[in-house]
C-alpha cells in the first residue's frame, strides 16, 4: 500500500468513522497531501520515524483526529511539540474555523510547517520555533488559548505546569498519552489542588477527565487526559469514559 493510494484514503474514511469523525473527500486529500509531503521531507531529514503506510495514516492522522469533539469551533489551539504537525494540522483540517499556533524547539520541523500550511492553504494557522518553557512565559500569549494540546510531551504534569499560564479561564488542557501512569494523575491531582483549591466556589476550578479508546486497524490502546476550567463544583472529579 502506498501514501495517497485508494486504499490508503480508504483507511482514513473508514477509521476516522470508526472513531465517530465525519471526514469528506476534500479533508482526506488535504490529509494525504500533509502525508507525502512528510514522506518527501523525512527522506532528507529526521521528522518522525513513523514511515509505514498504515502506521502513518493510524498512528499520526486517525489519533490526532481523536480529540475532535473536545474541541469546539472556533477555538484558539495550542499545539505544543507539533513536531511532523500532529495533532494541531489534521484538527484544523477537520475544524477550519480553529485558530491554531504550533510551537516546536526543533527549527527544521517549523520549516517544514510553514512549508506545509503554505501548500494546503490553511489561513489562521502559525508556527513558532521556540521551546514550550520560554512560550509559557511570553506575557502576551498569557490566557490566550481555549485549547492546549499535545502528544509529543513525556511529562503531563509538565506539560499542564507549561499550559496553565496560556489557557483561557474556561479553556481545556488535552495530553495525548499511551497509558499515564497512577503517579502522573496523582501528581495532576496535586497540581490542581495548589493552583485552585483555593478561593470560595465562584472561582474558577479544574476538572481532570480520562478518556480511552482504542485505534482502528492496530488497535492500540490510547488515552487522553484532559483538564477543563469550570466554575464551581468539584476540582478533582476523575472519570474513565470509553
């Protein structure tokens, strides 16, 4: 199978259906234009080691595709990490009103961003070389975002210590993980406490939410924890949803 083939589209109607995503043909070929155009640059340098047909289509397009619907229209997103663009690109693809910023420390993989957003003429969409821990600090991005998302960060609680400062008061924070482990919810759990416990009910609070589901085709076991601002209730409800 190749990037691009009928087969290969046909991967990405049938498993973005599977996942309950709507995707036309004009998203498909903007995502397999965002495909070879990652095969053609990965051959010069080191953009991901995902190469395998399938693997690209499930692995980058079909998870970043995952956190759709926690995502409304016309939010600001943060990609943190985008790296090769996942997941900031293929959401905007599916979302267009998004206005989107990816961020990535390596500057080849900007270079190829705004080579790629200039190829698929996506509009409202920036990149950024420069690392996470110096964007959080930049004052005028401060509470900036609706959405913060990455897949490219080990650490969720870093990657929420980094995000908090950019997230709008009634924004989400989504980490893309495998599985996290009970010491990182735990050490979420904690964080929450300290930046929010405080204060009578009226202040804005955090709600940690765990998301699984499993990748069509290699069916990979995948998680997404995410962290929403709401106002009053519980800060530290956690629920497994599937």
């Amino acid at each position: 199978m190749q990037i691009g083939s009928i087969k290969w589209k046909k991967l990405l109607y049938d498993g973005a259906q599977a996942l309950e995503i709507h995707v036309d043909s004009d998203k498909v070929d903007k995502f397999t234009t965002h495909a070879m155009e990652l095969a053609k640059w990965n051959r010069k340098m080191n953009l991901t080691a995902i190469t395998d047909p399938v693997e690209v289509a499930v692995k980058h397009f079909l998870d970043s595709m995952a956190p759709d619907s926690m995502i409304p229209p016309n939010a600001s997103l943060l990609d943190i990490g985008s790296g090769g663009g996942f997941p900031g690109i293929p959401l905007k693809i599916l979302k267009p009103s998004l206005s989107v910023t990816l961020i990535d420390a390596s500057r080849k993989k900007i270079s190829f961003l705004k080579h790629l957003i200039r190829v698929l003429g996506l509009e409202n969409i920036e990149a950024f070389h420069i690392r996470a821990e110096e964007f959080s600090k930049q004052a005028v991005f401060a509470g900036a975002f609706n959405a913060i998302i990455s897949r490219a960060l080990s650490s969720t609680p870093e990657f929420v210590q980094m995000a908090l400062p950019l997230l709008d008061k009634a924004g989400t924070i989504i980490a893309m993980k495998g599985k996290p482990s009970k010491a990182e919810i735990e050490s979420m759990r904690s964080l929450i406490h300290k930046k929010t416990g405080m204060g009578d009910e009226s202040h804005t609070k955090m709600e940690l939410r765990l998301k699984t589901y499993t990748l069509p085709y290699l069916k990979l076991e995948r998680s997404i924890v995410s962290l929403k601002c709401v106002r009053g209730g519980d800060i530290d409800r956690f629920a497994a949803r599937h």
